[in-house]
C-alpha cells in the first residue's frame, strides 16, 4: 500500500461528511482509502492512449424531442371533470384564509 492517509486527512473528510469516526471507525477508512488510492493508481497504469473518453456506458442519443404544436390540449375533457368551473378555468376552493 503506497497510499497512506494521515489523521488529519481522515478528520478533515469526516468534517466535510458530517461523520463522527471513533478510533477504530478512523483506521478502517484510512485503510478503505488507501486502497482506493492504490488502486486509482493501478488503473493509471493503463494506455489509454486513442479511447475516445464516454460519459455513459451506453450509446446515448439525444432524448430531447422536437416540441410540436398541436390544436387540442384536452382542455375540455379536463373541464367535463371539473366539480365546479367558471368559463374555460376550474373553480377551485380558497386555501388561504
């Protein structure tokens, strides 16, 4: 393990994760993270040389779509649901007094 955590990095990510570590809970992350390290190293090591870089592991299209106006909203359908309406709007009861 080439990758040693000292103490006051340890309190200083327990700070920031709002954790509190007793001392046994402290030596077990500094050795979590230490082998995290190691192994964010070991992944260095390879040639990555001509990947394209992805941000998914699937092909991932454009999801957006076009908007598309269309005539009928479904205004009237809503409305024949409506308790109580006033004109083209639902009449609703007053929440605050």
């Amino acid at each position: 393990m080439s990758n040693i955590i000292s103490d006051e990095t340890i309190e200083y990510v327990g700070i920031l994760a709002k954790l509190e570590l007793n001392d046994e809970e402290k030596e077990r992350a500094k050795k979590d993270m230490g082998e995290m390290l190691d192994y964010i190293d070991k992944l260095n090591e390879l040639d990555t040389t001509g990947v394209e870089p992805m941000s998914h592991v699937f092909p991932v299209n454009n999801v957006f779509r076009e908007d598309a106006v269309v005539n009928n909203d479904g205004r009237e359908a809503v409305l024949l649901n409506a308790p109580e309406r006033k004109e083209d709007c639902l009449v609703v009861p007053k929440t605050i007094v």
